[in-house]
C-alpha cells in the first residue's frame, strides 16, 4: 500500500505543475497531469469540469458558495477514495419522458407567493436537479458549470446508501439482525460509551450518546471530525474521537434523537466488519455493477482499501444518483428479478423514531428512521394540508448544503438535487420548499 501522503498529494503535485516549459502551453500540460491524477484515484476517464485549484478540504464548513462548487464537485480528489466501478455492464435505462411530460409550466406557492421552476432553481441554489417520474427523465438541470459527467458529493445523503447496504447485509446473513449490540462487530469499542448500543439504534441516531453535530460552531464534534478527515493520519483521528465520547447523563439508547455523524461512521464500520470489504467494495459487487450504473464512483476512504467514511463521502454523478434511487424505489429488487433487500426493510426504514427530539409540529409521528428522513412541512406556512399529504408518502435522504433524493414510492416519482445553500442547514425554510416543490412535482406529473 503507498503511504497515504503519497496517495494524496503527488497526484495533486502533478496537476499543478501547468506551467509552460520549452514552449508547452499550460493547457496541454494540465490535461496529461488531470489524466494522470485521475488514473492514480482509479478512474478510467477524468469527470468534468476537473478544476485545477481545489479549496482546503480542512476549511469545508466555511467555504463560500463559489468555492463549495468547486469543492464539492472535486471532493472525490481532496481524500483518499475508494472508487466503485460500474464493471462494464449497459447501463440502467433512463428514457426521457414525452415533451408533453416537461416542467415549464410547473408552479408552486411558498408564503403566499406564486413561484415557478426557475426560481425555485435560483432560491436553492441549485447546481443539479433530476426529475423522474414512472423511471423516465422528466427534467434534467446543471448549474455552475456542472456536467453529466461531473461527479459530486452527496455529504449525508450517503448516510441513507449506507443503510440501504445495511439491508442487504442482513438480507444475505452477513449482519444477524438490527437488533445486534454492534460491539458484536466492533469489540474494540466494548467498556466505552457505545457499550449496550444496538444497530437499530445506531441507525436510528438515539445511541444516548453526546455529540455536537453544530455545523456553525468551529468547536463542535462535527467540526472536529471533518479536520480529522483532512489530517494525515486520517483513520486514527477519527477513531480516537468517536471512541472518547461519553454518554449523556442519565439518557438511555432509543430514549433521545441527536442526529449523529460520529455515530453514522460506526454504521459504516459495521458494515465492513460484517462483510469484510469497505464500504465502495460492497456498493460495487451488490448494487453499482448489478443494478447498473453509467459511471464509476468514489468513496471518501480513511485507509484505502480498507476503511470508507460511512457518515458521508459517497461522490457520483447526477443520474447515478438517480439510478440508485430507482434502486430503492423498486424495493431492491434487480431487473433479473433477484430481490437484494429484506422485503420489508424499506417499511422498517421508514417507520420514524418517537424518540424524544424527533416529534416536532411538522413531524408529528418522526422525522428520522434508518437514516432516511421525514420531511414535513411547518403548519404554520398557508396552503400546507396538501403537501402534508404528499410528504406522508415520501421519504428523503438529506446532506447539508441541500443535497437531496426524495423518493414517493406511491407515485413512482423521485427527486435528486444538488445545491450550495449559504449555509450548511438553515434557514429551515429551505427545507420546506423542498418539500412545497415535490408536492407541486406530483401534482404536475400525476398519472
């Protein structure tokens, strides 16, 4: 195995080297040094746009907007990556619906006000939505420069992949049940805090234990975690933190919701012990390459090879995105008819924690389950009872920043966006135009 520095920054070295030398123009180095660099991540071909300056991942909760583009869109290169390759097999179909089909008269109503699909684009910030009704393309969009071949990251949308993955673990006997204690899988973790903690539990996010998931506060857990990413002993960092937390006085697991990325990463870790391959590994053989996909993808890897971030990092292009919903969507059944789930993991998945902390007016029965999430609306807003309903029949994958798979199983019907919002999570309001939009979605392309 190369020393991780090497993996990490001589293929970046390369890419800077874009100087004229012997009369060689900038531009033609530059492309021999991205192929080089991609070649060295694993990848057969560069996505595009690849910039050649990247931000500081260390920095990434205080990026600004035009430099989260560029770091999101190149975050597969600023760690090391696990890559999940499609294995060459014909893509997944994804026709495009009839023009009658199209969104241009979509429109919706947020505050009073009446909106329409282009604003909707400019008020999230959006930099990709895929819209797809029935298993067809009703509306395809790239913002910033993005392209079909650009392969951005999901942030905690991967939490929801990861569980999916869980599922098929269990469904092929490699995890016993949700109900195992994971230090069944994590030993190293007995006599900690995670002692006694279930998987259900851990999947669930009400562990009981202490974490400050505060994207704002540079002092949080979170803050911590993401500079142990970028450290160069990145495994190791992680690891010591997410071993000393402790927990909440007098809390019980399954007695609070705390939305939990440490914990997450346990998930993740699970997983690889139970199937003995990291986290891209097993995407690739059970999903990627079975379901299939158009492009290869990376995983954000704390060892490569060995160890994968499960609380996020999962880096694809938009429309594999969408085919892995669609994956979801159909229950995890493969177009062989092989059934990869458990026939009602996606009911477990969805079946929202009562825990303290996960009721809320606009979440009155939960908002969080094997981290898939409910997205509901706030009563206070006018005009909500409709979308109430919608949200009832729908769940989401959620990762800061506004990156989004919506799937209402009913109607066939799934969302995928990528955005930058200005802030990580707020306001909520952001929130609840998502899901003002989907149900003005489902209302547009309705059978």
């Amino acid at each position: 195995m190369n020393h991780p520095l090497q993996d990490r920054w001589v293929p970046r070295l390369l890419m800077l080297l874009t100087v004229h030398w012997s009369g060689v123009s900038a531009a033609a180095v530059a492309a021999p040094a991205a192929s080089a660099q991609c070649q060295s991540i694993g990848l057969a071909a560069c996505p595009v746009p690849f910039d050649p300056i990247l931000p500081a991942p260390a920095d990434m909760l205080t990026w600004d907007q035009p430099t989260r583009v560029i770091g999101f869109r190149n975050t597969y290169r600023m760690y090391q990556g696990d890559v999940f390759h499609t294995g060459g097999a014909t893509p997944y179909p994804l026709p495009s619906a009839p023009a009658s089909a199209k969104l241009e008269s979509l429109h919706y109503t947020m505050d009073g006000k009446p909106l329409r699909l282009e604003d909707y684009l400019r008020r999230e910030n959006v930099t990709g939505l895929l819209i797809l009704k029935d298993g067809r393309i009703n509306y395809e969009y790239y913002g910033s420069g993005n392209t079909s071949e650009t392969l951005w990251t999901s942030r905690s949308v991967a939490k929801s992949v990861v569980s999916i993955l869980v599922g098929i673990a269990i469904q092929e006997k490699l995890i016993g049940s949700v109900n195992d204690p994971i230090v069944r899988y994590l030993p190293e973790l007995r006599g900690t805090g995670w002692q006694g903690v279930t998987l259900r539990e851990l999947l669930q996010h009400v562990s009981g234990i202490a974490w400050n998931e505060h994207y704002a506060d540079p002092g949080s857990d979170f803050a911590a975690l993401t500079r142990c990413e970028a450290a160069p002993d990145a495994y190791d960092c992680v690891f010591r933190l997410i071993r000393s937390l402790k927990r909440k006085p007098g809390v019980k697991p399954g007695d609070v919701w705390s939305y939990n990325t440490g914990g997450a990463w346990l998930v993740g870790r699970v997983l690889e012990q139970a199937t003995g391959m990291p986290i891209a590994r097993y995407l690739e053989t059970r999903v990627w390459s079975r379901f299939a996909m158009e492009h290869d993808g990376v995983w954000e890897a704390l060892v490569k090879g060995q160890v994968d971030m499960g609380g996020h990092g999962f880096n694809a292009t938009l429309r594999d995105w969408g085919r892995f919903a669609l994956f979801v969507e159909h229950g995890g059944v493969l177009a062989t008819g092989d059934r990869l789930l458990p026939r009602d993991w996606l009911e477990q998945s969805t079946r929202w924690t009562h825990a303290a902390g996960s009721v809320t007016p606009a979440t009155p029965d939960g908002q969080y389950g094997y981290q898939w999430w409910y997205v509901g609306v706030d009563p206070r807003r006018r005009d909500t009872d409709d979308a109430a309903h919608t949200a009832r029949r729908t769940f989401w994958a959620e990762g800061i920043y506004g990156q989004v798979i919506a799937i209402d199983h009913a109607d066939h019907l799934i969302m995928v966006q990528w955005s930058v919002w200005p802030q990580a999570e707020t306001p909520d309001a952001l929130y609840d135009e998502q899901a003002l939009f989907f149900n003005s979605l489902a209302h547009q392309l309705k059978d």
